[in-house]
C-alpha cells in the first residue's frame, strides 16, 4: 500500500495538540510533515491558502479561545488579519490537517485521527 502524505499543523504549547501529534505520529500508512507553530511560522500567503483549504473565511483562522482573541479582530481587513495571525501563530485554531490534495480539516479532538488510517480494500473514508 502505497503511503500518503499528510501535514499536521499543530501548536505543542496546548495539550491537545499534543495529543493530536501523538496521535498522528502512530499512523503507519501515512507519512507524516508536521509543523509546530509554536516554533515556526506560516506566512500570509500559506494561511490564505490554508483557509482556502479549509473552505472558510479568513475569521475562522482564528481561536477564539486564544488567550490574545478579541472580536476587534473581526474588523480588520483581510490583509491585517493575516499579518496579525503570521505575527503572533497562537491565534491560529488548531488542531489542523491538510491532505495531500489539499483538503483541510480543524480536528475537534485528536480522536479524529481514527479514521484516516482505517483503509481497508482500497477503500478509504473520505471524511476529509
């Protein structure tokens, strides 16, 4: 069987994500391209295509929950949005994994993960 690529864009400063990491670090059909924004960053170009990705406007890149998160953040124009987001990564919402066809999705837990390795026959769950 042939492995698939997929990229884990995660935050190693919050528990779940972690979880998620150790979640997805044991999937053995896939190989795995990870990126901790806690010690990287995307630029505003990746994010747009990662809300792209996602199908979603550039507002639900954000956490809400993110310590920094206020609603002024909605007022901004699209371009601040971005610049504010590669500026400061701890307001990306996360958990997030993109496909190799650049299908994107924001897991709500890290038992999401459970499904994707689950192919059995050449068939495959196409949740993403």
């Amino acid at each position: 069987m042939k492995k698939k690529e997929l990229r884990f864009i995660y935050n190693s400063e919050k528990q779940r994500d972690r979880e998620g990491y150790g979640l997805i670090t044991a999937l053995d059909k896939h190989v795995i391209n990870d990126l901790d924004i806690s010690k990287n960053t995307m630029t505003e170009t990746q994010l747009a295509e990662l809300a792209e990705n996602l199908k979603v406007p550039i507002d639900d890149l954000f956490d809400p929950h993110a310590e920094k998160y206020t609603d002024e953040i909605k007022t901004l124009s699209d371009a601040d949005k971005l610049t504010m987001l590669r500026a400061d990564m701890s307001l990306l919402k996360t958990p997030v994994i993109v496909r190799e066809n650049g299908s994107a999705i924001v897991l709500k837990s890290p038992f999401d993960l459970h499904p994707i390795d689950l192919e059995i026959d050449g068939s495959k769950d196409d949740k993403f």
